[in-house]
C-alpha cells in the first residue's frame, strides 16, 4: 500500500507527491521544501488556496507539528516563488525533450491532431488571442502565468509568444503537475465571480489591447471551455480542497 501523509489544514490524507512539505528553520521560519530534501521535522499541506488560507490563519497547529514556534510570516510569497521558480526551470526541459508546442499555427494543427495536453498563455495575451484559443481548445485547460509574452518565449528559446501547449508524452508530466498546483494554490491572474481582480490581474490588466492576434496586449484569463463547469477563471471559487470522509 503507497504511503500516505495528512493535511495539516484539513487533515485529508495523500500520497505525498500530491501534497507540500513544509519544515522550520533555526529561527523558526516556515520555508517549502518542494523536492523533500530537508531533514528533520516536516508537516504537509495540500497545494490549495483554502488550505493554505486556513493555515496562515491558525499557525499553532502546524508550530505544534514542528515542535518549534513557527512563523508564518511570508510563507505565501514564498510558496509563489517556489511554484514560479518550478516552472521556469520545467517548461524549458519539456521544451527540450519536444514536449511543448510553440506558435499559433503550431498550435492549432497539434490540436486538430489531438496531440495536446494543455495551454499556457502569457499574462499580457490579447482577448482576442484567447478567445482564438478557446475556441479551439474546446475542454483542454488553459493555464495564465504571471508572465508576459516575452518572458514566455524567452523559456523555450523563441521570441515573445503569447501562448505555449504541451504535448503528450511523460517529459511533460511534471510540468502538468506544477501548472494545476500553481493555479489550486491561487497564483494565477483570474477575475472571481464578482467581478473584483486580484492583484497580479490589475497590474497585468493595465495594458490596453494593441493590435490583434497573439501579438496583442490585454488581460489575462485563465480558462476550461467545458459546458456546465466553471471556468479555469473561476476554479478555486467553485472548488473544495480534497478531505478525509467520514
């Protein structure tokens, strides 16, 4: 039987490639260890908004699973930073390994092929060039990283690209893994459902749409076309975090 760990927020049981081990520094400061590679005392968290929100509200018990007085302070921005540094080092070597697909042509021939597993837009891509997407895409989820066209391309060794895919293939699993971590934990840019942007959106959202096509600038949206399902915009509003039954 595989092991399992619980949820120091909501108790719920996993495998612990499914869950975030947190340890405790000499001072106390909570830090991720994302590879597992920390010795002594750890606890574990679901990588999921109300789980981590839960958490930073009531740090005694995670203190208590770490037997040290333990300081929360940061730990939000740090996990961001974690989940952003994971996939700036993972989207090149699935890029390297032929597992990620760049250029909108390129794009919407793998699709009509069925060869791909998800799509990663840049925060400053066109409304339009989503929408292209979308379309396209039908039920494939569409992931927004807090980076712009440029950076983006600049990952796989190309020029601004406001969209990437990944294909099939094992090489890409990490990278799939880290993508729905980044968007459960909540750091993606998204509209909720009243219409209020977080942070990350406003800043990208300053940026008026110029031109058309991919090229263009504008908000951005993270998105899953599927009928009767709430969008990847609005995943974690109309989503629980996983717990144990009783």
């Amino acid at each position: 039987m595989p092991p399992t760990r619980s949820c120091i927020a909501c108790r719920g049981k996993a495998s612990p490639t499914e869950l975030l081990r947190l340890v405790a520094d000499a001072d106390g400061e909570v830090l991720v260890d994302l590879g597992v590679q920390r010795s002594g005392r750890g606890a574990w968290l679901h990588p999921h908004h109300d789980c981590l929100r839960k958490l930073l509200r009531r740090p005694r018990a995670l203190g208590h699973a770490l037997r040290c007085q333990a300081r929360v302070e940061g730990l939000e921005q740090r996990l961001h930073g974690v989940c952003m540094d994971s996939l700036t080092r993972l989207l090149p070597r699935a890029s390297r390994a032929g597992c990620v697909v760049s250029g909108r042509h390129a794009i919407l021939r793998d699709l009509g092929r069925g060869e791909l597993r998800a799509i990663v837009a840049a925060a400053d891509a066109s409304p339009r060039s989503l929408a292209e997407l979308e379309a396209a895409c039908g039920v494939l989820p569409i992931y927004s990283l807090e980076l712009d066209r440029l950076a983006l391309g600049r990952l796989v060794g190309k020029g601004p690209r406001a969209a990437l895919a990944v294909r099939l293939g094992s090489p890409g699993e990490p990278l799939l893994v880290e993508l729905r971590r980044y968007t459960s934990l909540g750091y993606h840019p998204r509209r909720n459902r009243s219409g209020d942007r977080p942070e990350a959106t406003r800043r990208a959202g300053t940026a008026q749409s110029r031109g058309r096509g991919l090229g263009a600038q504008s908000s951005p949206v993270c998105s899953n076309r599927k009928r009767g399902q709430p969008t990847g915009a609005s995943l974690l509003e109309g989503s629980e975090c996983p717990r144990k039954r009783s």
